[in-house]
C-alpha cells in the first residue's frame, strides 16, 4: 500500500501530514508555505514519500455553510487535481481540527505563542487520521 499525503489549507502555510505504508497511523511534517514554490515541494514530497493520494481538508462552518476558507481548499483542490492528475485526490471535512490541535499542542505543554508553528502540521493529522479511521470502519 502507498502513503497518503495530507493537507491542510491554509492563506499562509498548509499544514502537512503523511501516513505509514499501511495507511494506519498519520505523521505531521513541517508546514509549506502557500505561495509559488507550493507545487514543487508538494512534488518534491510526493516523490520523496512514495505518496498514492491526496487528502485535502475541506473547512467549512459548523453550521455547514461554506465560508472564505473553504473557497480557497476549493481552489487548491482543483489545483492539485489539474497538477497531480495521475493520483487520487479527495476533499474531506477538516471542521473543528486547528481547535482540536490548538488544544491537544497546549495539553502536550507547548505555550501558545510557539502553537503557530506547529498548529497547521497537527491540525493536518488530525484531518488525515479522521479520513483513515474512516476508511479502516467499513
């Protein structure tokens, strides 16, 4: 089995996360930014990782509506479909992960000050376990 990559869109940074070969447990690698150079290290990572798929967290409000964010996942989205044509690439509901990383970087003892730089990678693995989890259910 191939790895899938996971992202995390974001206006500055996209937080990134990667799964094991048997696509069982989601690992977080450092935040790219979002700007040009984007697709050639998604490449690059791609290429280095062995990566099969593409799972790209999809904010949308909690009541369901979409917002700004998930305009620009959109963009991104059909993106990396048009760039990354040859490999599967999802969306998948990333509602309440930066929260839920947010919380669990302070319950592991990091100040909030310092969350910036790790707050995108672990909301990313938090979307990416979500998609295996469910995956591994059926």
């Amino acid at each position: 089995m191939t790895r899938l990559l996971g992202i995390d869109p974001g206006t500055r940074r996209c937080g990134i996360a990667v799964t094991n070969s048997a696509q069982t447990m989601a690992f977080p690698r450092p935040a790219l930014v979002n700007d040009a150079t984007l697709f050639d290290e998604l490449a690059q990572l791609i290429d280095e990782e062995s990566i099969g798929g593409v799972v790209i967290g999809r904010p949308v409000a909690l009541s369901g509506h979409e917002t700004a964010s998930t305009r620009l996942a959109d963009e991104l989205y059909e993106a990396i479909l048009n760039r990354f044509a040859e490999m599967p690439v999802v969306q998948w509901d990333e509602r309440l992960t930066t929260f839920e990383a947010q919380k669990s970087l302070s319950q592991a003892g990091l100040k909030t000050k310092d969350h910036r730089e790790h707050v995108d990678s672990a909301a990313s693995v938090i979307m990416l376990q979500n998609y295996i989890d469910a995956l591994h259910s059926d």
